[in-house]
C-alpha cells in the first residue's frame, strides 16, 4: 500500500505533490484496466455499504460547508446545490447500487468482422486511462464521478471547491474504503487534498502526460477556463439554457404541471428550465402559467405579450433569452408556432435540453427532430436531463458537445475502443 498524500494549503510544494499524484492515478488505471468486473463490483458493494453507514458523519461534515457557505452570503440556489440531506445521501448510495448492476463494458467487442483475406477484425471497447474531473459545489459528485470511473476502468483525480472541501472528504473516505476492500489501488479514486486554486492549472496542463481527458461541472467561467487552457481533450459540459415550449395543441393542466417541475423542482441544477416559450395560437394559455410560477415563488420576465397578460411580469432584456439563471427566475417569451420555437432555440439555446408539450404528434417530431440538443423531451420535464433518470445509475456531468460523448456521460460512454485482429499469418502485398 502506497503511503497517503499529504493534505497541504500552500503552494510551495504543490507542482511535486500534483505530478506525484498523477503518477498514482496512472499506475491505478494500468490495474483497473485489467481489473474483472467482479472485483470492481466488490469495491463498490462495499462503497455502497459506508456510504449509508457514514451518513451522520458525512451530512455533519457538509453542515459545516453549508454554514460557511452561509456565512460568505452564498445563494439559496447555491446552498441548494451544496446541501446534503438524509434523502440525497441515500439517492446517492442507491445510485452505486445501479452503477454496480450496469453491465461492465471494458473488453466488450462492439463488432466484428471478417476480411477477404482471412483476418478477422474486432472493434472492442477500452477504458480512457485517467480522467480529471474538476468541479464545484456539487459534492455528489465525488461520488458519481468515482463509481462510474471504476466501474468504466478508469483512475479518476477529483478537485472539488473549496465550498465543499469537508463534504468530498467525507464521501472520498468511504469510497477509498471500498477500494481497499475489494484489493484495488487506492489511487484509483483520487481527491486533491488542497483548496489551492493553483491546482487546477496544474491538472488543464496535463500533468506531464498523466491526465487524458478534463471534465468539467460547474459554473459558466469553470467551464470556459477549462476550454481555453486545457492541454487535453474536454469533455463539453456547458451551461444549460434549457427550454419548454408550450404549444399550441398542448394540454393546459400537464402544461401547468410540466412547467413548474421544470422549473421549480430544483432550480439550481443544469436541467432546470430557464426560458418558457408559449405557441401564439395559445395566448389563453399565459395567464395559467404565470399565474402557477408567481404563486410558487418565480419571478417571470416576459415580452410584451406575457407582460400584457399579466401585470406582474417583469420585462425581458435581450440578456434573459441568453441566461442560465439557476434560481427562481425564468423567460417567457410568445412565439409562431413549432417553427418560431425552434429558430427561437437556435439562436439562444445551449444544446443541452428542450421540451415540447403538445398532443400534436406532428409538432412533436418536428421539434424533437430539429432541435439540435444532447436531449429533447416530448411531453416531459427538463428535469429528466440526469444520469441517474436514464438508468445509468449517476453521470459525471451533460456533454454538450458532438465530440465522443453527448448527453448524459455514464460508464459506456467513459470507455473508447481500439481494434484486435486475428490474422494465420497474412502479410500485405
């Protein structure tokens, strides 16, 4: 067993200590590379396990963050998002459950075939080696992000904020725990042990070769910083400008019901819906709408249409169409029809997710067909956008983006491939 790093608050020793860390990952993804899906199952079993034995002391550790949290004027939908309750603790727990009983795609030959020459070709899915995932207050996802790295085969390096530095800790320790048990390296899950900044600089230059993908989750700066300075492929997890367009052949009461889940179920996740976007030929609709946000607590921003249904509206700026407001404050803006909703979704959207509510099955294909985001729902909340609701147990985050991985990232999509042939003894003329 290799000896602990050292938890450490300057900088002086802290390009050794990131390199060196690096370096653990690296040999741990060598083993988890080659680790059988039993032996990864073990380590999660018993993940699992102190997780919900450690609950009291990991909610306890988080209170003390929430109360920093609090006493540095952090926002509600901040706090929402740092909090951890019994409920939350035990959705967590219950997720490395679902992640133990996904199939393990390391080794799984996604096809085959055979060349006029006799070779036979394989296509067979591989870990990607060490992922670095860099993240703020969300300390669930130290958890989601090591469970679904192992059981991918990956070694993962996680830098939490600093506003949820016990928290990580806490969940880190019971996830380490778990490795030992199932006789796996323990840098196989690793969490810097520092608040400094610095380190996440060190972890976008790559680390000398030890990191081989960056994913980032977090706020709009977190991610723009990673695309910019990162030396190694980003895993896209951009903001989410997610939209519900209520059509004009929709349903008033699932409308209503759909909307306010959307956007008030939690308000400070990246599914949350931020801009409600109501079919011309459904004006009657707005009144009911805006009628069930205001009475939940949301402020409406609205055209001047909205505004003229409703008093309490405030007015939209051009910003609002653009704004990822991660709290009880949304965008409603009447547009024509289908079309007008999905050019009004090009233009201000953020590809991550978008909901039609009609019974016009038409109009439903078109927007689910046009709407060129990583997730698009049909009579559904936004709030659906998450790993955990697609089945694949927790997500390291939405991808955004086209390249390797889109929509939730779970454990089939943190593997790549290369190719195995099977040849008697051919050579090429």
């Amino acid at each position: 067993m290799t000896a602990p790093l050292k938890a450490i608050d300057g900088s002086a020793d802290l390009p050794q200590l990131m390199n060196d860390l690096a370096k653990r990952a690296r040999a741990a993804a060598r083993v988890l590379s080659l680790a059988p899906a039993e032996q990864k199952n073990r380590a999660l079993e018993a993940m699992e396990r102190r997780i919900r034995a450690r609950a009291d002391a990991i909610i306890a550790a988080n209170a003390e963050d929430v109360a920093d949290a609090k006493a540095a004027g952090m926002t509600s939908s901040f706090l929402d998002r740092l909090t951890l309750t019994p409920a939350r603790l035990a959705a967590m727990a219950d997720g490395i459950a679902v992640v133990r009983g996904v199939a393990d795609p390391v080794g799984v030959v996604t096809e085959s075939w055979q060349r006029p020459n006799g070779m036979t070709i394989e296509r067979v899915r591989v870990p990607l080696g060490v992922i670095a995932v860099i993240f703020e207050s969300r300390p669930n996802v130290a958890a989601d992000a090591g469970v679904l790295c192992l059981k991918s085969g990956n070694a993962v390096i996680l830098r939490g904020g600093s506003d949820s530095f016990r928290s990580c800790r806490a969940i880190h320790e019971c996830l380490v725990e778990g490795l030992r048990e199932a006789g796996l390296p323990e840098a196989a899950i690793t969490l810097v042990p520092t608040r400094d900044r610095a380190a996440v600089g060190l972890l976008l230059s790559g680390l000398n070769g030890g990191v081989d993908v960056i994913v980032p989750r977090g706020g709009k700066s977190l991610v723009a910083r990673v695309e910019a300075e990162a030396r190694v492929p980003v895993f896209a997890h951009l903001e989410g400008v997610n939209h519900v367009y209520v059509d004009g052949a929709a349903d008033l009461e699932m409308a209503k019901s759909i909307v306010l889940n959307a956007k008030m179920r939690r308000t400070g996740v990246c599914g949350a819906a931020e801009t409600l976007l109501i079919d011309r030929a459904s004006q009657d609709k707005i009144k009911p709408l805006v009628d069930l946000l205001i009475g939940a607590g949301c402020e409406v921003r609205g055209d001047d249409a909205v505004r003229a249904a409703d008093a309490r509206v405030k007015p939209a700026s051009n910003e609002d169409w653009d704004t990822e407001y991660l709290d009880a404050i949304i965008a409603a803006r009447v547009v024509d029809g289908v079309d007008g909703a999905i050019a009004h979704i090009h233009a201000h959207g953020s590809h991550h997710t978008d909901a039609i509510v009609t019974d016009d099955n038409a109009a439903a294909d078109k927007f689910l067909n046009e709407v060129d985001s990583a997730i698009v729902l049909h009579n559904a909340s936004t709030q659906f956008a998450d790993g955990g609701e697609f089945g694949f147990g927790a997500e390291i985050g939405i991808a955004t983006g086209k390249f390797h991985a889109r929509g939730p990232v779970g454990v089939e999509q943190l593997t790549s491939f290369k190719y195995r042939i099977h040849g008697t003894g051919q050579t090429r003329p």
